[in-house]
C-alpha cells in the first residue's frame, strides 16, 4: 500500500466531517420573487453600486442608475454594515446578481410605518399637502393618506362659508398641521385613511383631564363656541367643553343662546365651577362685565328724560327696557294726568317711548318712570335753566382757561 492510498480515505474523511459541521439548512436559501420586500446590511458601497447582503446565495446590487434617482439626503446616511429595506426588482442578472431598488423600498418603509400606527393605534402628526371635494390629503412620507371630510374635526366643519365653490371648501386647510389616526390601510388598492376625528377624542381626553385639574373657579379663559343648544351654549377650551348656561349669557333675560352668540364666535369666558368627579365646567359670559345694577348710577340719574321700550303691559303699569338687563315701570298713575283704566289706552308692547327717571333703587333692582312727567312744565323749566347755566358755566371758563395757556410758568425759587 502506497502513500497515496493512505491519503485519499483521509481526506474524504476530512471532507466528510467538514460538511457535517454545517448547520442545517446552510444551503437553504430565501425563494425571491420579483416584487418581494427584503431587509439587508450593506456590504459595499461605491459611486456605480451598492452591495446588500440580503441572506440570499449571492449579494444584490443597486446599480448606478437607481444611485442617481436616489434622494441625496438618504444616499448620505448610508453606511457599511448599516441596515435597509430593499424591493427586489431582478432575481438575477447577467451576472448572477440580485438587482434590487432602495427608492421603491423607500415607500414600503412608510407603509410599513403607517401599519404600526394603525396597529398602535397612536396620534401622529401630518401636514396637509392637498385638497379635493371629499376631504383633504395629508403625506407619510412617500405614502398618499387621504382624510375624508367626514374625519375632519369640528373645529374646520364650523368655519365652512356656504357660498364657497364646493371644490374649493377645503383650500384653507393646506399647509395646516393636524393630529392625526391611521383608520384603514390596503397596500393592494395603495389606500390609507387617516382620522382628525378620532386623534382629537384621544387628545381631547387627555386635554380635558389637564383642565380639569388645573382650572379654578374665577379663572378668565378663552374659548370657541362650539355649539348650541337650548338650555345653553358649549365652549371648546382648548381639548375641553365648558357649558354657559342660559341664564349665564347675558345680564338680561334670553330667550336662545342664538341672540347672544354663535357657533365659531371667539369668547373670554368666566369660569363658575369645576366639577371633576362629573368632568364638567361651568361657564359664564356676562360675569365680563359689570352687573348693570352695580353701575346704573354712573349711566342714569333722577330727573333725566330717556328714550325707552315698552315690553310689557300689566293691569298695575308698563314695564319698559332701558338697556341691556335693566327694565323699570311706569306706574298706571304715571302714564297720563287723567285716569287711565289699563295702560293699552296709552302704550302698546313695542312703543318707543320718552320717560322721566323718578326713582332709581339699585338694591332693590327698581326704577321708577314716569310718561307724564317727561314734559311737565316744572321739569322743562329745570331742564332749560340746567343747559343755560352749563353753557354759562363753559363759556366764562373758556377767557380763564386761554390766559392760563398763556401764562408763563413760574418755576418756585429753592429755598
């Protein structure tokens, strides 16, 4: 037996063990498709081509071609041994290569991206970029999203002008940042619909908790009318609704929120109350100004003639506006110098008439007028001499108040 034949037993042998020591399925390599969406590392990278090492029988390239389509920004933070999603264009080429795209793999990020959020469900933020009649169009980077009208939170519902061309009714919206949800996604149909409703229920929540927590009573803030209701109106704090009752819109009495505001009126609302175990606030409007009682003797005096309304009629007199939230009565024995047996022989509800303040009762919230009087002859006569002498009083002020214009002044020696 020679050397030889000793040695080739040997090393088959030695062949043998080597192959053993291969894990299983060493050989078995990914099946690839045209189309297929494949993570790598890169291996190389060079101004014709980029290596990708993506787990297959031989390395894929990206030629220099989809080098020059690609967005410079994203060739700069490539780097060897970085990953990267790559779309398989070519299983192989003349070379035996895999030809893959990192432009179109670009795009299945941003699917891929959309998926989680409709699978977390979490807010994200987009900017509208596009407009069309049934909503508004809203990018993920690559991908298209689409807001229907219908996920549009009130806050642009309400400020939609009829008389705008139906095409055109959400050209304002472009360039404005929205809170947004992922609500459906098909690759397929390259469909994704986004959702300001449903993100801003979510932010609303946390937002209402914040208020609540931080709101005080006497606090002043500001807010939207919302909407609208009978009993009152709601206002949009900023993620929380605030309620002003009816009776909490003006001083004087209301009938509908709708004579005092409207939907989309910005307001400076006073806060009454904050409930946090029913999560409710409540609103004030006409706490901004003075109670009318409170300051009726900076505006009206007794003895002073006023124009007035009469806004109801009653066995015992007229009751009569004087301005918002204080109304006074001229008694029955006040409407004429003989006997009146009902006020309608005199005013009817509506009449504007000229009356004379004869008593003013702020604690009481009263103020007595008199029809008769606004013409007596006593009272004219007052009248007239009140005007001559504040003419008088202006005119022979006027000569002192020109010499003291034209005085020198005198600047006091120091002692």
């Amino acid at each position: 037996m020679n050397d030889l034949d000793v040695l080739q037993p040997a090393q088959a042998a030695e062949d043998v063990n080597s192959m053993d020591a291969l894990p299983p399925g060493a050989f078995d390599f990914p099946q690839l498709r045209a189309g297929d969406i494949v993570d790598g590392h890169i291996v190389s990278i060079s101004p014709s081509e980029i290596l990708v090492d993506i787990g297959y029988k031989s390395d894929a390239v990206v030629d220099n071609r989809e080098l020059d389509r690609l967005d410079p920004e994203f060739l700069r933070e490539l780097s060897v041994g970085g990953p990267v999603v790559a779309y398989v264009i070519h299983t192989e080429d003349r070379d035996g290569n895999v030809v893959i795209s990192l432009s179109r793999a670009q795009q299945e990020q941003d699917w891929r991206q959309a998926d989680e959020l409709l699978q977390s469900q979490d807010v994200f933020e987009g900017v509208v970029t596009g407009y069309n009649r049934g909503g508004v169009i809203v990018r993920m980077g690559r991908v298209r999203g689409f807001v229907p009208a219908s996920q549009l939170s009130n806050r642009w519902q309400m400020q939609q002008d009829a008389s705008v061309d139906p095409e055109e009714r959400w050209a304002k919206l472009t360039g404005q940042t929205m809170q947004l949800k992922v609500v459906e996604l098909d690759r397929r149909r390259n469909r994704l619909i986004l959702s300001e409703r449903a993100a801003m229920r979510d932010w609303r929540k946390d937002q209402k908790e914040r208020l609540l927590s931080e709101l005080n009573k006497g606090d002043t803030v500001n807010g939207i009318i919302t909407s609208i209701a009978q009993f009152g109106a709601f206002v949009d704090l900023g993620g929380a609704d605030g309620l002003i009752h009816l009776s909490e819109l003006a001083w004087h009495r209301v009938e509908h929120p709708s004579e005092v505001v409207h939907v989309g009126q910005k307001v400076q609302v006073y806060v009454l109350n904050v409930d946090e175990v029913r999560k409710r606030i409540a609103l004030s409007l006409r706490k901004m100004t003075p109670e009318p009682w409170s300051v009726i003797h900076d505006t009206y005096t007794v003895g002073q003639v006023i124009t007035v309304t009469i806004t109801k009629l009653t066995n015992f007199g007229a009751f009569a506006k004087i301005d918002e939230g204080i109304e006074g009565l001229i008694h029955i024995s006040e409407l004429a110098d003989y006997r009146v047996n009902h006020p309608k022989e005199i005013v009817q509800e509506g009449d504007e008439v000229q009356v004379r303040i004869i008593r003013i009762d702020p604690q009481r919230r009263r103020v007595g007028l008199s029809l008769r009087q606004a013409t007596e002859d006593a009272y004219v006569e007052v009248d007239w001499r009140q005007e001559v002498e504040d003419t008088k009083s202006e005119t022979e002020d006027e000569p002192a108040n020109e010499q003291m214009r034209a005085a020198p002044e005198v600047i006091p020696e120091m002692a």
